[in-house]
C-alpha cells in the first residue's frame, strides 16, 4: 500500500491517521476540521486492512523498577497543564515525539531528542508537573 492522501484537504500526502476512524489526515489543522464532525470506528472487516497502516514497529513494554510507573493523579496533572498542552502544538516537537515512539531504537531517539533545547524544556515541564 503506497502513500494515502489527506483526506481532509486533498492536496498533500498524509502522514496521520484518526486513532477513532483511520481516516488519513496532513496536519493538526485538517485533524481539528476533521474532529469537527464526530467519527467513528469502522466494521471489524475494514479495522484488518487497516492494521497494515499501524506502525510496524512492536515494542515490548517493560517496566525495570515499579517507581517508572506513573500514577493516576500524575498523569491527570500531565493531561490538565495547559503549559504542557500548549508545548504540544509546536509541530517540530511533535515530529520528535512520534520520531522516538515509531523508533526500534526510543532510547537513542530519546538521547538525540535531549540535544534540542525544545525537547530538553518539554521534558523539563513534564517533570516538574509530576513531581512538584
């Protein structure tokens, strides 16, 4: 399966798609007039073609220390900050976000990521949120 089109705008190449809908998507600016309208989950026989378009890359989640966990109250502070919400409107630091998640290799995604004062500064909200 080759490159999708946005399906919102239907000029550029997409390089999302709605978590609810699988509908491709460009940009924020498409997925909020997508989110518009409301969406919904397709029949089960259309959700098989459409795990061809999931990330191919299967991380095992493993947790070394128990402590690395975070709690219901800390990622409910995480999701209430606007400062952190704000932070994630910025395009670049988005692409970087999905550059370690869609990586083999998060750690070393995750290192390169810390060399960018953007980053270093999101990563910075996030931990003073949790641990005030």
């Amino acid at each position: 399966m080759g490159p999708r089109q946005c399906q919102v705008c239907n000029l550029v190449q997409s390089k999302y798609k709605c978590a609810s809908c699988y509908l491709p998507y460009c940009s924020l600016v498409c997925f909020k007039k997508h989110k518009e309208s409301p969406c919904v989950k397709p029949p089960s026989s259309e959700v098989k073609t459409s795990a061809a378009l999931e990330s191919p890359v299967k991380k095992p989640i493993v947790i070394d220390e128990p402590i690395e966990v975070l709690q219901k109250f800390q990622l409910e502070a995480i999701a209430s900050s606007s400062e952190i919400r704000d932070a994630l409107n910025d395009q670049a630091l988005q692409e970087l976000i999905c550059r370690i998640d869609c990586s083999p290799n998060a750690e070393n995604e995750f290192d390169k990521a810390m060399a960018e004062e953007a980053f270093r500064l999101f990563t910075d909200k996030i931990l003073s949120t949790i641990n005030p």
